[in-house]
C-alpha cells in the first residue's frame, strides 16, 4: 500500500512539473570594464522548475538587439578548460544559429565553437560566466570571465488575445 501511494505522489508530481515550470527574465549589468566592453549587459530567459532548479533558454543582449539560444551540455573538456579557481560548472553551448555565431566570435575570438559556464543562477544575486571555446586544433582555451551584477526582473508580456472585443481581435 505504501509503495503504491508513493508512486501515485511521485507519478504526479512528475506530470504537474512542466505545469508548475514558470518562465522568469532576469537582467544583469556589467560589473567590470572587460564585461562592459563585451557585452555590456543580459537578459537571461530562466526556466525555473517544481524545485527551484534554473535551466537558462536564451541569453538577451539588454543594450542591443540581439539574442543567442543556449543549450545546457557539453563535453567534460569544457570545464577542465577553466582557469584555476573558477567555480562555476554549468556548461551551455551557443548554439551558431542567429546571434549566437556573433556571440561566439566576440567572446572566442578564432574559436570553431563557443561555450558559457555559469555558476548557480539566482534571483538578487551577481552572476559569473566563462566563455570556453574549441580552436581548430581541437583544444579547448578559456577565452573570458564574465562578471554582473543583479539588476531586476522583467515581466513577462501578457498574451494576446485574438477573440472579438478584445486587443487585437476583429
């Protein structure tokens, strides 16, 4: 009786996670000279999950249009390519589609492939992220250490409604 009310809990609780993930935008500024140079500052579009857990979808130029989709992963050999004493070990690849291949080449200059290892993301709190990138040789090379401050959330946009009488309808 017990294992099967526990599988009954943990079977809904897995069907009610997608409904209870929430989008969330959290907007960062450059705290130094090398990150404003950079990229000034971010928008990240944070997916939190049923437990707090934070899996970022896309990084936002906050000063410019642009936008880069990042994936969580990537091979061991990104963080062993770190500089000594980072902390930081989420490891999401730029995706080369759209922004990201401008993202890339201004974060890894040369670089074939560019990847973001940010430490835990958090609501209020200053962010760090190391851009990693493969080289033609096959070797993985820090490029650049990334540092922001926490500057506030953005509210997502309501959606739009289409039916009779109401914004954007007929």
């Amino acid at each position: 009786m017990k294992s099967r009310f526990l599988a009954i809990v943990t079977i809904s609780l897995f069907a009610a996670g997608p409904a209870l993930a929430e989008t969330r935008y959290w907007a960062f500024d450059a705290a130094d000279r090398v990150t404003q140079a950079l990229t000034r500052g971010v928008t990240l579009e944070a997916e939190r999950g049923l437990f707090g857990a934070v899996r970022i979808e896309t990084i936002y130029s906050t000063t410019a249009r642009g936008s880069a989709e990042i994936r969580r992963g990537g091979p061991d050999a990104v963080r062993q390519a770190l500089p000594a004493g980072a902390t930081e070990s989420a490891v999401y690849a730029i995706v080369a589609e759209g922004d990201g291949r401008g993202l890339s080449r201004a974060l890894c200059p040369g670089s074939e492939e560019a990847w973001l290892v940010l430490g835990r993301v958090r609501q209020g709190r200053p962010l760090t992220m190391q851009a990693v990138g493969r080289w033609l040789d096959g070797q993985y090379r820090p490029c650049v250490t990334l540092s922001y401050t926490y500057r506030g959330e953005w509210a997502a946009p309501e959606p739009r409604s289409t039916a009779e009488g109401s914004p954007g309808g007929g």
